[in-house]
C-alpha cells in the first residue's frame, strides 16, 4: 500500500476520535455562549453544521469499519488464529480498535528478514 494512502487511512480512522473530543468542547461550551441569546438563527445554523458533522463520522465510521474487516481477512500479516478475533475486537471496540488495527497491521511495515 502506497505511503499517501496509508496516511489517508490514518486520518479517516482519527477522524471520530477528532470529532468526539470537537463534539464535547462544542456541547458544554455552548451553555456557556449561548446564554443570553435570544437568536434562534445562531442556535439552528450550528445545529445543522452539527448535524452534517455527525452524519459524515457515522457514515465514514461505517466504511472504515467494512474496509477494516475486509482487510483482516486479506493481510497476511495478520495470523490466521487471530483473524476473526481482530473482527470481534473492531466491531467491538471499533474507535478504540481502529487505531491499534491500524497501526499494528497497515501502518509499520513488515519485518524483513535478512538472508545470509
């Protein structure tokens, strides 16, 4: 797998951790902005952009955890013994997963052994 598409995949699989953190700073410091507005608009507009948000990381959650199951099953470099164990643990723990999987089995390189 070429290193642009290795980097691309790390970003789509931070990307819900991203927004979860994003998600929780933008909920609680709205009760502190928002207070003494009496703008319905400001509250609606952020609310949509919000929505867009949300419904692009569930989506993009969905793919990745297809592309990620696909790709146990195909990675030689995951042991065979362990392959339906590693699809358990991503649907399992899927934002927690992801990142480990991605790490362990698409990101370092395998091992070369040196023939002598």
């Amino acid at each position: 797998m070429k290193k642009s598409t290795k980097i691309i995949i790390g970003i789509l699989t931070i990307w819900p951790i991203l927004y979860l953190l994003f998600f929780m700073v933008f909920f609680f410091s709205s009760f502190f902005f928002l207070q003494g507005h009496e703008d319905g608009i400001f509250l609606a507009s952020n609310f949509m952009i919000l929505f867009g948000l949300h419904f692009f990381t569930i989506i993009m959650s969905m793919g990745l955890l297809v592309f990620y199951v696909i790709n146990i099953f195909r990675n030689d470099r995951v042991k065979s013994n362990q392959k339906t164990l590693w699809a358990v643990i991503l649907f399992m723990g899927n934002m927690i997963a992801m990142p480990v999987y991605f790490y362990l089995f698409i990101w370092k390189e395998p091992k070369q052994e040196s023939i002598e």
